[in-house]
C-alpha cells in the first residue's frame, strides 16, 4: 500500500453501473465529479488522473459476469500509457467471475485455445460449442480437449464433426439426455421452449435441486441456457433488441441440422422411425422414443415391446391406435396430427404425464383424461367444439400446465377448476366466448402465467384473482368489453408481466395500480379510451418495458411528467398518441433508457436540445413525425451512438489519423426496418461485415443507399456483397449503387431470399444489367427508377422458365434510355409477367414493347410516346386482359395514337392533360368502353378551346349522344371531360359561363327553361329568337335571370343544336363585332343544320330590334 501513488475503494454491488464505478474512483482520488455526463468523460478523467502514475484500486463485492461489461471495466480501469502502473483487486461471491476476471495462465489459455480453434476447420458452430464449455474450466481440461484422440478418429461423409462429439462428451448426464432428446423431433422442427421443459420434466431428464426453493422448471431452463450457449439448439427467431418485444417466436426453439446428426447419432437404437411412405422393418426391442409419420392404422413395434417405451410422437397420422401401448408411456403427442377425437383407450396410460392433443372435434374435454393423474401437461387447444369442462377437471391435482386457448366455444368453467392447486400455466386464449372466471380461480395459488387474450367477451375479472399471490405473468390483451380492473389487482405484489394492449373498452387504471411495485412489463397498446394514468403510475419504480402506442386519448400532457420518473425504464413506445405535444427536460431521468419511439407524433412542438442524461439511449424512433422534429433532432446535441430509427445515417468519425465509421453501431440492433443511407462514408469492408446483417432475422425492410455522385473509400461492388440480407426479408431497396455489377447473393437472390416481395432498384448510373429477379417466387412488386443507361429489359431478366408467377405490379420512372421490353419470357409464348395487374410507365419516350403488348389489367402511361405510337402485327398483339388505361402526357397528333387499336377489352380510359385539337381517331377501336375521362389543356389557345367548347355544347345533352364522334363505342355509359383551370377562368372572364362534361345540366333557372323550348317545324328563326328574349326578360323582371345580350343568346340557340351551315349568315350578324363570338358562332353552324340562307337578314334586324309583346312564345315554362 506505502508504494502506490493512489488508492480507491468501491463497492460493486449486484447492480453494475460502469460510469458510477469510474465517477467513484474519481471523487476519491480527485474529490470533484462535476461535469461528467457520460462515460466517455468519465474515462477521459480516469486517463488524466492516473497518467504517469500508479493506483492500486479494489473492486468489492463484484457480481457482474457478462464478458462484455467485464471486458469494458477492465479497458477502462487500465487502458493508459506504459508509465501507468494500475493494480486492480477484485473480491466477488461466485467462482464464475473469479474465473473470468482473473489472469493466471491466461497466455497459456490463449495459445490452447488458438490450436483447439484451428482444429475446429473454421466452423464457427464448433468453435461456439467448445468455447461455451471450456469457459469456466480449467488450463488442464482445455489440454484434454486439444489432446483428445477423437481429433484423429476416422472420418466420412456421414460423421458429424469431431468438435462438436467433444461438446457433448463434456456435458453433465442429464444435459446428455435432453440434449439428444432433442434429435426425436424431425429435421427442421419448432417447438415451444416450455413445452420441451415439460417433456424433460416428464421422462425424468430433470433431477430435483438441492435448493427446495428452485423448482424443476427452473433447473430445466438452466438446461435450455446451457444448449443455447452451446449453440446446440438455437432460437426461431432472434427477439428484436432494438424494440424488446416479446413475440411468440421468441419462445420456439429448432436445432441446426449438424446439432440433430449428432443428437440422432448418440441416440442411437433407442429411437424409432416409422413413416408410412416408407417400408418398415421390424423392430430390435430397445426403443425407448418414436417418430411416426403419415401412418394410419396399428403399430407392429407396439406388439413387440411396448414396455420400454416412454415417448411417440405423431405427425399427419389420421387414425390412430393406442390399444396396445403400454401403461408406462409418459409422453404422447398427437400436436401434428389432422382434426379428429381422442382414443377411448387414453385412460388406460396411467403413467402418462404429457399429453398434447390440440384441435380435436370433442365437445367436451373426456372424462378418461381427467382419470389419468399424473398428467402434468396437457393441451386441447384449437378444439373448437368445447364448450365445458367436466366437474371432475379438479381430479387432475398434479396438472402444471393447461392450455385450452383457441376453444372459441367454451363459455364457462366449472366451480371445481380450484381443484389444480399445483397449476402453474393456464392459457385461455381466445376463448371468444367466455364471459367471466368462477371464484374459486383464487384457489389456483401455484398460477405463475394466466393468459386470457382474446376472450372479447369477458367483461369483468372476479375479486379473488388478487389471491394469486405468485401470479408473473397476466395478458389480457383484445379483451374488449373489459372496462376495469379488480381492485383487488394490487395484492398482485410479484406480478412482473402485464398486457392490457387491445383493451378497446379501458377507460382508466385505479389509484391501487401504483402498488404493482415489481412490475417490469407493461403493454396498453391500442387502449384507445384510456383517458389518463393514475397519479399512483410513478410508483412502479422497476418497470423497464412501457408500451402506450395508440392510445388515442390518454391526456400526455400532463401524464409524460409521470412517465418521466420511471427511471429504470429501458423501452418507451409513445408512437401515434395525438396529446403528446412536448418532450419535456425531465426525460433526461431515464437513464436507463435505450429505446424511446415517437413515430407518427406528429404534434410535437417542443423537443429538449440536449439529452446528456439518456447514457443508455440507442434508439430514436422518429418515423412520421413532423419535418421540424426530425431536424431538431439531427441537430440536436446526442451521443454519437444514439441510432434514430428506421433511419440511419452512415457518417464518418475520426481517431487519430485513422478514419472509421459509425456503421458498426448496427451490429447490436435487430430491428425490423433498417434504411441505412450515405453507406459511401463506410471506411472498410469489415466494418461492413461486422454489421452482420444475415443474422438479423427479424428484419423484413432493408434499404441501402449511396450518395450519388459522391467519391467512396470502399468500392461499392465489396460493400455490397458484405450487406448480405437475412433470409427473412420481404423489402429490398437498393439507390444510388455505382457499382456495374451485382454481388452474389443479389443474382442468386432465388435461393437465398424465399420471402422477397417488393424490390426497388433507384439511381443506379452504371447499371446495364439486372439480376434475374423473376425466380422469385413471391415477388409481388418491382421498381426501377433512374437507370441512365439501362436499355434493353430481355429475357436473361427472368433467369429460366416460370418468371414472375406472383408479380402484381410493375412500374418504370425515368428510363431515357430504355428502348426495348420483351413482353414474353419463351418462345413458346409465356409472358414474362403472368399475372401481372398494374404497369406504370413513366417518362419512358424510347421504350418499345416487343413482340406485343405484356399481359397486364391496368396501366398508367406518361410522357412515353413510343408505346402509344407503335403498331403491331394484326392478330398477335391484342390485350384482353387490359380493362383500365390512364394517358398522360402525351404530345401525339390525333393520328398517331395506334395503341387503342390493340385494346379491344378496354372498359375504362383516362386522358390527363391532353393538348391536341381533337380526341384521337383510334377511338373507334375500344368497342368495351365504357367509361372515358378526358382533361383537356389547351394552353389558353383561343382557337382550340373555341373548338373544344363547340364539341362538349354538341354532346351536352345526355339524350343527344349518338352526335358523339364515334358510333363504335356502343358499350360507353359515362363521359367526363372538363378543361384545366387556365381555361376555365377563360370561360368565366369571357362568357360568364363554364361548361362541365356530358353530364352538365344548365345551371341556372332561365338556362333549364331554355332547354325546354322546341323550335317546331315550319317556325321561322326570327318567331324562335324573339321567344327566347322574351323568356329572358320576363324573368329579369321577377328575379329569376338576367337581360341578355344578343350574342349570348346566339350561343343559347346554338347550344341547342339551330343554324345554319354558311358563314354568310355569321357575317351578316352585324351586332356580333365581337371576333371571338363570330368564331364561336361560325363553329357552332359549321356542325349543325336547321336554318335557310333566307333567314341570313332577318337575323341581323331581329337581333337588333326590340321584343314585341305580340310574338308568341313556343314553349313551357
């Protein structure tokens, strides 16, 4: 002690906080702790203080032993300069630390340990399972290994891997046989981690603890932790870290297919393998476990020696015989097998303890299985027949697990149900039909799980659920009609679990909620009428998980205080809640915080700048969220390895002359939407492929993005091929690639990603070339958008016959250059898009469909003039699939549009901003039209809208159609053509009138009176005009319209279809000066007949002289 500059003393504790450990050692030292926020300047200062000197520091009490923050502690307590002499003691209460921490023979170790490494071939699966068993042995038993004789041992084809044999030889007795227990189930298999605990327990694999407080179930998980970190089982699916939601997946465990081999090989001729398929043999008399598969009918081995056998396992087994199996069975599972009832042989298995037999067609659970009690575990779940339980369902006193979820016509339970004192999982999920618990649910006080999910009619929970007094786990999730919670809900006292998301009918939580003071989980999500938290919320001082998504009206304004002192909180979702109007300075207390989700909070108004106190802050969950919050928050001062999600943006830091990136931050997260952008600021391939995102199975959104025309450090060609995807992904986005070709797993895309559905291809200058998407066999959607130099979409595009079976829709942006699609993928005519519904073709002007027109229902086409423009052989390329077409953009005279002739089925077209005088001639073709849109853009040319304008007054009158232009499109029901807003304010400046469509009715009084007079055979033009000014001045005089001026009634008659068809009679109209109305009175006369030249002078005299009372006036009122 005399020879050290330095000394500190601190006290661990069981709870590890690194940054508090380096601020204690400081404050001794130095005496003052002011400013340091986070763990960078806590290290910083440590460096400062104890530069050049030496320090003897002690560690009491430590009990912290994951390798990581032990590595961490160690990196910060001595990574100094040379002159730094740091002596750390470590006092601690379990071997496991001690071993960990300690550095004896740690050279030795390493050498060993790089000699064992290399002979396990560079798998890393071996080289996982040695090293989890080696972890806490000692230098002799990693020699024993190296040195071990089965390194050398003969090996085939058919051996399974030396290393992973030496696993296995150093497990305990017990581990050995659940570990190759494991290998019954078939290659490939799922199954629920629970219920695999419960086989162990069943067949006796599980021995007693020493400590009477641990039961079998936790020793069985111990077993379950021990095969993981061997790599021996695996899980389905990795739980989402970025998130920490709990999903069913995350519970289903499989083993990899080298980990069956070797189960299956030290298993031996205890296992029985029966599959109807395949021809059997007969049995050797030692088969303790069986598989049977899509086998119907009895079982010769069970003739032979059914005494030894305590395990079988049915799969797509219709009818099943159990008459002759033995009472000492102990396990039957019939989880695969088709709907259909029980054996009336089943009480006969007295010793049987597990029985899985879900989906059965009973109406009620039999009575023979509340006969067998031993039974420990079953499960009818999906028996959508049941509907009660029998009174003697309290006989089964041993029953540990029940699961009846998914009987949706099971409507009560018995009173007896208290009877299962030692029930410890009860699953009621959606049983639809229940509507309340019996009182002696409270007699259950072994209950450690309850869930009632689903069950939408149970309104209310009765008082003695607050018995449970060693209830975890609670989810009454979707239970609609419940309103409130019992009071009695806060004896609850170790309930750790809670979800409440789905309660559509909660309307508020009682004050007594504040006294579940162990709860860690709690999930409200979708609690839409949940109105505000009780002031007793910030009392749940250890909850970790708080999910309020969607709660609609929770009153966040003044409840985000409350949530704000929850300081152990490490995941917070406040998505889609419109009261949340500010995030306040306080959230700085939740220190503990690693995930904070605000998407779709679009109402946030005030964000605090700084976050120095959310150390632990990784994720930001930003999505939807207003433009102002996502720039405050790029703006504001974070950790530079807090992660706003499912953006993330790719920058480069500095340390020292190196130069990393911050894309090694992903490596911990398994989110399910990642889009990674500015991947140029990427410094090196490894840091690519530390990312390691094969492994990230819960990912189903990928997006990568380069900057483009931006310099890179790493070729985009390497970058990619280390972005290898998960298998799992449904969405791939790739923009901005500069590379020319594609990486592996992108053209062999088919094998490795089963699931992809949607694929975007954007901003890829130098792509000639695709890869052959179409093998794809869920592929439902594919972009391409920007390829500057993309020409030709060929066959090679599909990558072999049977291309694109499921693809929806199709679209294409901005392909300048693109000049030829051939539409068929064969030369015996499959087209390369089947099935396809939509194509949107946009500003594509070269492209070319070749041989035909592709096999599609809707398109939409713009600025793309060669498709319209192109004619086919007669015969070969008509569309019969295509129904809906929308037009845009397109600069075609009336002539050249030779696409309609090829659409014979076509029942509905739009045309949007067309600029031409007349509808195009190919019109005729689309004999199944029966519905046309047309906007017209005349770009304020006075002649063509006057033209257009005497089209839509010809065809204004519904019962007037057959003057449509086109007599083939007989099938036409519904006709809209309206003028852009430019011509529009033309009509209204110049005529005070607009025109609507075909479907326009006058709109004013006067307007729908003139539609009713009829000029009569024989009336002179002179008696028809005096009848019409009539109508308007006496109208003018009760207030109903308006003194006309002559030329507007000249459009009025000819609106209606009168004239005649000589300019003499235009230009003898001397009160009409205006030249616009001549123009429009002459278009008018050229289209219509009805009027004599004789009637040319009277036309001028009686537009000039005033309305003779005498006139008579032919008409209706």
């Amino acid at each position: 002690m005399q020879n050290f500059d330095l000394r500190a003393w601190v006290y661990v504790s069981p709870h590890f906080d690194l940054k508090m450990i380096g601020k204690s050692i400081i404050s001794q030292i130095k005496g003052q702790v002011e400013g340091l926020h986070d763990l960078q300047s806590v290290s910083n200062s440590l460096e400062e203080i104890m530069c050049g000197r030496s320090c003897l520091i002690v560690l009491d009490d430590l009990w912290e032993s994951s390798c990581s923050q032990l590595t961490d502690l160690l990196q910060m307590l001595s990574n100094f300069k040379k002159e730094s002499m740091i002596r750390i003691i470590v006092t601690t209460r379990t071997e496991e630390v001690a071993g960990k921490i300690g550095e004896d023979e740690k050279n030795v170790m390493e050498n060993i340990g790089r000699d064992i490494a290399n002979k396990c071939q560079g798998v890393p699966m071996a080289a996982q399972a040695l090293g989890f068993m080696l972890r806490n042995k000692a230098v002799g038993e990693w020699k024993n290994v190296r040195d071990s004789d089965i390194w050398s041992g003969s090996s085939t084809t058919d051996d399974v891997m030396p290393s992973l044999k030496l696993s296995y030889y150093q497990m305990s007795p017990y581990l050995k046989l659940c570990f190759s227990y494991c290998s019954v189930f078939p290659k490939g298999f799922e199954v629920h981690r629970g219920h695999l605990i419960q086989q162990w327990i069943s067949l006796g694999f599980i021995p007693p603890s020493p400590d009477k407080h641990i039961t079998l179930e936790k020793v069985g998980e111990n077993y379950v932790n021990e095969l993981l970190g061997m790599s021996f089982v695996q899980y389905s699916t990795l739980t989402s870290l970025s998130t920490r939601e709990d999903t069913k997946n995350s519970m289903l465990l499989r083993m990899h297919d080298l980990m069956h081999d070797l189960g299956r090989s030290v298993i031996g001729d205890e296992l029985l393998l029966v599959d109807g398929e395949k021809e059997y043999s007969s049995s050797n008399g030692n088969y303790r476990y069986a598989l049977v598969l899509n086998h119907e009918g009895q079982m010769a081995v069970c003739n032979d020696e059914p005494a030894k056998l305590r395990a079988i396992h049915f799969s797509e087994c219709p009818e099943i015989q159990l008459s002759l199996l033995h009472k000492s069975l102990r396990i039957l599972d019939l989880g695969k097998c088709p709907r259909g009832n029980l054996p009336a042989s089943i009480g006969k298995l007295k010793q049987l303890r597990y029985l899985s037999a879900p989906d059965m067609l009973h109406k009620k659970v039999p009575k023979l299985v509340t006969s067998l009690s031993k039974l420990i575990h079953l499960n009818m779940s999906g028996s959508i027949k049941i509907s009660t339980l029998p009174d003697s369902i309290g006989k089964l006193i041993s029953l540990l697990h029940l699961d009846l979820s998914g009987c949706c016509k099971l409507h009560s339970l018995p009173e007896s149900f208290g009877g299962l004192t030692n029930l410890a999982h009860l699953n009621l999920a959606n049983c639809s039909l229940l509507e309340t618990l019996p009182k002696s649910v409270g007699k259950l006080r072994s209950l450690l799980h309850l869930d009632l999910s689903g069950c939408r009619n149970l309104s209310s929970l009765p008082e003695s659920l607050g018995d449970l007094m060693n209830l975890s786990h609670l989810n009454l999730s979707n239970c609609s009609l419940l309103n409130t919670l019992p009071e009695s809900v806060e004896t609850l006292r170790n309930l750790l679990h809670l979800e409440l998301c789905g309660c559509t009918g909660l309307c508020s939580l009682s004050e007594s909620f504040g006294e579940l003071v162990n709860l860690s989980y709690l999930d409200m999500k979708n609690c839409y009428d949940l109105r505000s938290l009780p002031k007793s919320f910030g009392r749940l001082c250890e909850l970790q998980y708080l999910n309020l998504s969607g709660c609609l009206k929770l009153n966040l304004k003044v409840d985000i205080e409350t949530i704000c002192c929850l300081t152990k909180l490490q995941y917070l979702n406040l998505s889609c809640c419109p009261s949340l109007m500010h995030i306040p300075e306080s959230v700085n207390n939740l220190k503990n915080l690693h995930t904070l989700d605000l998407s779709r909070c679009n109402w946030i108004e005030r964000f605090p700048k700084r976050l120095r106190g959310m150390t632990s802050l990784k994720f930001l969950l930003i999505q939807g969220c207003s433009p102002w919050l996502q720039q405050r928050v790029r703006e504001s001062q974070f950790k530079n390895d807090m992660l706003t999600l499912p953006k993330f943006i790719v920058q480069r830091t500095a340390s020292g002359i190196c130069m990393s990136s911050n894309i090694s931050l992903l490596h911990a997260v398994h989110a399910a939407e990642l889009e990674i952008e500015c991947l140029e600021n990427v410094t090196s391939i490894e840091e690519a492929a530390a990312v390691n995102l094969a492994d990230k199975s819960v990912l189903v959104k990928l997006v990568l993005a380069w900057t483009p025309a931006v310099g890179r450090v790493v070729e985009d060609e390497g970058l990619l091929r280390e972005l290898h995807p998960p298998g799992n992904l449904k969405f791939l986005k790739v923009q901005g690639y500069m590379g020319t070709s594609f990486s592996g797993w992108m053209m062999n895309m088919a094998s490795c990603l089963l699931h992809l559905v949607c694929i975007e291809m954007v901003d890829l200058p130098r792509c000639e070339h695709l890869p052959p998407f179409g093998q794809l066999k869920n592929l439902e959607q594919l972009t391409l958008k920007r390829l500057p130099i993309f020409r030709k979409l060929g066959t090679e595009f599909c990558g072999g016959s049977g291309a694109f079976k499921k693809l929806r829709e199709f679209t294409l942006i901005d392909l300048e250059t693109l000049e030829e699609w051939v539409t068929k993928a064969s030369a015996n005519g499959e087209f390369m898009f089947p099935n396809l519904h939509k194509l949107e073709i946009c500003r594509c002007p070269r492209l070319r469909l070749k041989p035909c027109l592709p096999r599609a229902t809707e398109w939409r086409i713009q600025a793309s003039h060669e498709i319209i423009a192109t004619k086919y052989a007669v015969g070969t390329s008509f569309s019969l699939t295509l129904s809906k077409l929308h037009v845009t953009e397109c600069l075609l005279l009336s002539e050249e549009w030779a696409l309609f002739e090829y659409l014979p089925a076509l029942e509905i077209l739009e045309i949007s901003n067309y600029q031409k005088k007349k509808l195009p001639d190919s019109l005729v073709f689309l004999v199944s039209l029966r519905s046309l849109k047309i906007d017209i853009s005349t770009n304020n040319s006075q002649e063509e809208l006057c033209d257009w304008l005497v089209f839509l007054a010809a065809i204004s009158d519904d019962r007037r159609l057959a003057v449509f232009p086109s007599p083939n499109l007989t099938a036409l029901e519904n006709l809209e053509i309206s003028l852009n807003d430019e011509s529009q304010r033309w009509c209204k400046k110049h005529d005070r009138w607009t025109l609507q469509n075909v479907k326009n009715k006058p709109t004013t009084f006067f307007e729908r009176q003139v539609a009713n007079i009829q000029k009569k055979v024989g009336q002179s033009l002179i008696s028809y005009i005096h009848a019409i000014k009539q109508l308007a001045e006496r109208l003018a005089v009760i207030g109903l319209g308006q003194t006309l001026r002559d030329e507007e009634i000249i459009r009025l008659i000819l609106d209606h279809r009168l004239g005649s068809e000589d300019r003499t009679l235009v230009m003898s109209i001397t009160s009409c000066t205006d030249d616009i109305t001549l123009n429009y009175l002459y278009a008018h006369l050229r289209r219509v007949n009805g009027f004599s030249l004789s009637d040319t002078s009277q036309v001028s005299d009686t537009l000039n002289s005033p309305t003779s009372d005498n006139e008579s006036y032919h008409g209706s009122d």
